[in-house]
C-alpha cells in the first residue's frame, strides 16, 4: 500500500476540516440550546482527544466553545474548497473519485447531505474494504476531520460508510445514558448484561462495536433497497422538506421500511439476540413512536421466548411502511410543501 506523505496528508486534513468548519458554521447553531451544547462537548471531546469517561475542564472548555464560534463567525460567505490529492483537484461531494484515490493510501473520505439538508464531511483510516450484495463497504478507523454531527453510517453513490470512532461513541453514549437512570425493563439493561459492559466497559464496547458494525452495513444496504422502491423522487422530496417535521416522520419511514426489508430479517436469520436488543435499544424518538406494534413483539419475545409476533410485525412492516412511504410521495405531489401526517397515522 502507498503512503500519504506528512505534507499531502496535513493539508488533506486541512482541507477537510475546513469544510466541516464551514458546514458547521452554517447549520450547527440550527440545533436546541441543550443538543447544540451536548454536541459541543463531544466535539471538544474527540478534537482534545478525551477519554470517554473522562472529566472536562470546564474553563477549556468554555474557552474553546468560544473560539469555536468565533472562527465560525470568520467563514461567513465561504465556498466548500475542492479537495486537492497529489495536485488534482475533485469537488468535496466527489466521494467515489476521491476514494479511489485515496483507498491507495489507506484512507477513506465521505461529503454527504443528511438531516436538515446539513452537508457532513469526514476523512479518516482506512481499516477495510470489502464488498457485500455487490457493494462496496468502507470501514474507518481513526477520524483524521468531522464536522460537529458524526453519522455513524451512510450510504453514498451505492457506496456503504461505517465510521467505527463514531459509532463506538454512540454507543458509549447509550450506555451511559441507560446507566444515569438505571431502567432494568429497557432493552439496554439486556445489552449490558450480554456483553458485560459493568465488568470491563472497554472491552464490552469494543466487542459491541464490532458486532454493530454489521448491523449498521445491514442498515445501509435496507436504505440502497429502500431507495429503489422509492426512487429519485423521494430524495427531492427531502430536499424540498428540510427542517420540518415532515422531514423528520419521513426519514422515519424510511428507516423502519430498510430495517423491515433487510436488517432485522437477517438479524433473526443470524440469532444473535444482543444485536436485537442494541437494535430496540436505539429505537428512540419519533422512529418509536411510529413502531409501537415492534415495542411489543420485542417484549413477548423478552418475556415468553415468542419469536413469532416479531417474524409476524416484521413481514407487516415492509407492505405497511412502503404504503406509508408512497402516501407521503403522493401528498407532496399535491402540496410541495405538506403538513406532517398525525403519529397514529402511519404508526404500526
């Protein structure tokens, strides 16, 4: 494999970050008061190279918080800059050009739209390559730039992105969550107790880490399969909706019509109970209130060792969020910009 040089690579970084800089400085402020602080400190955290269970300084932190937005404030009106490798230059949401460079040199980039319409860039260690249902998956490693919201998967041009740094931390903070309230019928409290995370946190989360890794590629190719049935439009739509509740239920959708057609099938085909319990664990906000019918298959499951309420909900899924999925096409057809539909609406 070839190597980045020290001056190729610290300029990439450079470049990188910069557009994560930008982006930010544009949508980071869009967050609540409590998720754009909460979002801060694990900035602060990952650019200081904290400890998860580590104590902040609370003045360095202040400090930095500080200059951070000031800097911000310097990047007002500024373009995305292109990412230059080896004196060629690509557009920084050019990712299949861009990493088939730098696969080379073991590393792995991705500049995407996610919620809101918030562009997310992020460059990183390659740790592998592998293909899957004819599509190539990219693992990271060590993240070398990011922007403040760290996705810990996406998919890109049929190209699948699993970012193990941020995924870990996810999943550190679930677990810390879980232990501030201590709630033995959350699906967390199996988790814990699976991968014994009270007897050596680390090593649990790195085992964990691996085994959602999996997960998170099963997710990904449920979005690429989703995104056929749904076709270009669907993306448009999205386009046309950001910020809104709308947005929000329809990305909802979305993820509960991927994980009923690929990732929870074959979560069951693999009989890996922890992984389902990371999976219920995780179901939050609006994608649980949509989902009420899971919730309960999953607590039969739990409690009777019944297997078929959940094999039953999941096939009555892939119909029922599809339908759900067309209805929302079909109401932005008539209305470019519609009114969210009710929870028990479209719940299951």
């Amino acid at each position: 494999m070839v190597t980045a040089s020290d001056e190729m690579l610290h300029a990439l970084v450079a470049t990188v970050q910069h557009n994560c800089d930008i982006s930010d400085a544009l949508y980071a402020r869009e967050y609540t008061i409590c998720i754009y602080l909460l979002k801060m400190r694990e900035l602060f955290r990952w650019e200081q190279a904290y400890g998860y269970a580590d104590p902040l300084p609370k003045e360095e932190l202040g400090a930095w918080v500080m200059a951070r937005e000031a800097h911000w404030e310097t990047l007002e009106g500024q373009e995305y800059a292109p990412v230059s490798i080896d004196g060629e230059e690509f557009d920084p949401f050019a990712d299949q050009e861009i990493n088939n460079r730098l696969s080379e040199l073991g590393m792995v980039y991705s500049g995407g739209i996610g919620t809101w319409r918030k562009p997310h860039f992020f460059l990183a260690d390659l740790e592998r390559r592998e293909t899957l249902d004819e599509r190539t998956i990219y693992i990271a490693g060590r993240e070398r730039a990011r922007d403040i919201t760290a996705p810990p998967a996406m998919t890109r041009e049929g190209s699948v992105f699993v970012r193990r740094e941020s995924l870990r931390r996810t999943i550190w903070e679930k677990v810390e969550e879980w232990q501030w309230r201590k709630d033995y019928e959350h699906p967390m409290a199996h988790l814990i107790q699976a991968y014994r995370l009270d007897d050596n946190v680390e090593k649990g989360l790195d085992r964990l880490t691996d085994d959602e890794i999996e997960t998170l590629i099963l997710h990904e190719l449920g979005e690429i399969e989703a995104g056929k049935r749904l076709g270009r439009e669907w993306e448009e739509m999205l386009a046309e909706s950001g910020r809104t509740r709308f947005e929000l239920i329809a990305r909802s959708v979305r993820d509960h019509l991927a994980d009923t057609l690929v990732t929870l099938p074959r979560l069951l085909e693999r009989d890996n109970p922890a992984a389902l319990h990371f999976y219920m664990a995780n179901l939050s906000g609006i994608r649980r209130e949509l989902f009420p019918s899971l919730r309960n298959a999953n607590a039969t499951w739990l409690n009777k060792g019944r297997i078929e309420p959940l094999l039953d909900v999941i096939e009555k899924g892939q119909s029922h969020w599809e339908a759900v999925a067309r209805q929302l096409l079909a109401n932005y057809r008539k209305q470019p910009e519609p009114e969210a539909m009710a929870i028990e609406e479209v719940a299951l």
